[in-house]
C-alpha cells in the first residue's frame, strides 16, 4: 500500500508534468500563428502610406519610404529669430553659396517670420524679386510687418496650400527651401508645382539637416539624407537632374537641382 505521503508526492509531479506538456504545446502553437503586421493604409494614389506605428514627432504618413515630419507652426517663430540661428546654421555663408544675382526672381518656400527672405531681398537688390511662400496667413503677417518697415518693395508674400505654393509658371531662377521640405503634407504634389514655376536652368535648393551624421543632434523625422533628397526628386514628370551637394554648412547639407531645358 502506498503511503498518504507518496501519493503526494505523485500527485505534486503529474500536476508539475501537466504544466509543462501545456506549455510546450501552447509555445508551439503560439509560434506558428502568423505574426500580425502593423496597420499599414495607403490614399487613394498609392503614393502615400498611414502607419500606427510611427515617431512621435512625424505625422504617421509616410512617402517613398520617409515618414513625413510634423509642420512647426506660428508659435515657433521665436525660434527662428533666435540669436544663436547664425552661428548654429551660418545663414549669411548659405546666401552666398546660392550666388545670387541683382535682377533674379526668387522663392524662400516656407519662409516663415522671414529671416532669410530678407536676406535674398538685398542680394537681388530692387530690380529682382523675392515670393515669400508659407500655409500660414500668422507668419505672413510677421513679415509683411518686417517689409513694411523696410520699405522693401521686391518682397511679394504668398499664402500657399499644402499642394500648391501658387507661383507663376517659369518665372523662378531659384527656389530655395531651409528646413521645409521634409514637413510637406504632400511632397509630390508640391514638387510638381515647384517645377512647374521653374524657368529652364532654374535651380531648386533643398537645405536640410544632415541625417547621415549622428553628431547633428536633430529629431530623426526633422533629418533627411542626401540619397532620399534625390530619389524623392527622381519621378521624370519633375523635369530636375541633380546639379551639386554642397556640405559647407555645420549642420545641414544644401542639395540642388536644376530645371531641364524643355523642348
């Protein structure tokens, strides 16, 4: 007869042996189940993909593999202003790689309270013309006051769209973009108007934190590389070849594009 104790005992291994035999086989099916991929939705293009899953400082939308970043809105026009923009980004030493010229038609997409605006308006003097481009009427506003003052008459503001920065067709030798590009909601659309307004040799400036180096202490989604630069400008109907990637500045690379002759 066997003892109250080894039945126990007996009893304490089947219940142990059971456990183990459940989760071998619960593991095992577990891992077979097919693992359930993060919600991925495209618009009705294709062209743009909605992902739940995204940084917290983009806008869940992603194009050609880049999710797009949040747009930093009026309120942060201070730090545009900010004293130390000039050491941190040396905007003089940008204007004058641009090689601007008296005369020139010009565009500062995105231009916000207008810092570097003003800085074309005296390079292409009073016989060129500078459209200060922005979606929102409040920075427009700032820089209307800051030309009024100025008695710069070359500077033309433009309230823009997130598809269309309402420019005239092939009136621009240089469109110039400092930290916008990569917060357009809509970064095809937008291209094809930007080239539209191109005249044949206009050239197209995207100045952009560099991602490539992780010294440059940015938000990633506030970061693009050369090499996305170029093929989110490569769809033909843009009618742009890549003309030079200047890495004169401390922190951001300017990469230019040119308008293709047309025929």
């Amino acid at each position: 007869m066997h003892s109250k104790k080894s039945i126990t005992v007996w009893c304490l291994w089947c219940a142990i042996l059971s456990g183990l035999l459940w989760l071998v086989f619960h593991t095992a099916e577990t891992s077979a189940e097919e693992p359930e991929a993060p919600a991925v939705k495209k618009d009705a293009t294709g062209r743009y993909e909605f992902r739940e899953e995204h940084d917290r400082d983009g806008q869940g939308k992603f194009y050609m593999g880049r999710e797009l970043a949040q747009v930093m809105s009026f309120h942060g026009a201070p730090w545009l202003e900010r004293s130390e923009r000039e050491e941190e980004e040396r905007l003089s030493v940008l204007v004058d790689l641009l090689k601007l010229k008296p005369g020139q038609a010009v565009c500062d997409l995105g231009a916000g309270s207008g810092v570097i605006t003003l800085m074309m308006a005296h390079r292409v003097g009073e016989t060129g013309k500078v459209y200060a481009v922005d979606i929102q009427q409040e920075m427009l506003n700032l820089l209307a006051d800051k030309t009024n003052r100025l008695g710069l008459k070359q500077v033309e503001l433009v309230l823009g769209t997130e598809k269309n920065p309402k420019l005239t067709p092939a009136s621009l030798d240089l469109l110039l973009m400092v930290d916008v590009y990569h917060e357009f909601a809509f970064p095809y659309e937008m291209m094809v108007e930007i080239c539209k307004a191109m005249k044949p040799g206009g050239r197209v400036a995207f100045v952009e934190y560099r991602r490539e180096d992780p010294q440059v202490l940015i938000k990633l989604v506030h970061k693009m590389t050369e090499a996305q630069v170029k093929k989110e400008m490569s769809p033909p109907e843009f009618g742009m070849k890549w003309k030079e990637t200047m890495a004169t500045l401390p922190r951001q690379h300017v990469v230019i594009f040119e308008r293709l002759a047309t025929k």
